[in-house]
C-alpha cells in the first residue's frame, strides 16, 4: 500500500514557473512507476507526464512538452514535476499517481493503482 501527496500548488502568472513535489511513501519507491495527472473543472482527468522507476523512461503529453519536465529521487521517495511558461489552461488539479513493480511509464489513469488527494495549479494574472 502506497501512501501519496502532492504539494508546490499555488497562484502564477501566465509565463512562470512552479515546481510539484509528491512525496511517496509505505512501499518500494524506487521500483515503482510515477506519473502526473491534472484535472480542469468539468473536464476528465488527463495525463500530463510519467516516468519509470530508473527515470531513463519519460512521456509527457504533447501539451506539455517542452514547457514541464518530471524528474525523481530516489533517495528522498519524491517525484517532481518542473513546469515553466505557464499557460491559463494549464489550471488544474494536479494528481501524482504511483504503481509499484512496473517497468515502463503508463499514460492512462488505468496504469495506476495509487493516487493522492491533489494540489492546485492557478495560472492567472
């Protein structure tokens, strides 16, 4: 059982920059595959970016490349989510996910067993 939470949410100008953290805990982090997801009000739940439990593997959505950038550290059980130029649509709830024992990084809310409660991204002047 995995234990997720997320926190770097907050208010930005369009154009800036903020950085996710999700600490991850209860379990084998570093074998385990990371993603992060968002979610707009009355939209579904997309995928934004994963990445493997070696971090050799990455995939990001085609919104985002280029602009955010998913890395991990093992030794602090954390994975980050670096996002610049921040545009209006990127507001959001951002969800990181976890699912142990894997080897490639999923894109679909299926790929992944634990969640946490979110953190939200306001993209605003």
């Amino acid at each position: 059982q995995l234990h997720v939470v997320e926190s770097g949410g907050g208010l930005v100008q369009p154009g800036g920059s903020l950085r996710l953290s999700c600490l991850v805990s209860g379990g084998t982090f570093s074998t385990a595959t990371l993603g992060w997801f968002r979610q707009a009000p009355g939209k579904e739940r997309e995928f934004v970016a994963a990445i493997s439990w070696s971090g050799k593997q990455t995939d990001y959505a085609d919104s985002v490349k280029g602009r955010f950038t998913i890395s991990r550290d093992n030794a602090k059980n954390t994975v980050y989510l670096q996002m610049t130029s921040l545009k209006p649509e990127d507001t959001a709830l951002y969800y990181c996910a976890a699912e142990p024992l894997t080897c490639s990084p999923g894109g679909s809310t299926e790929d992944y067993r634990y969640w946490g409660q979110g953190t939200q991204v306001t993209v605003s002047s």
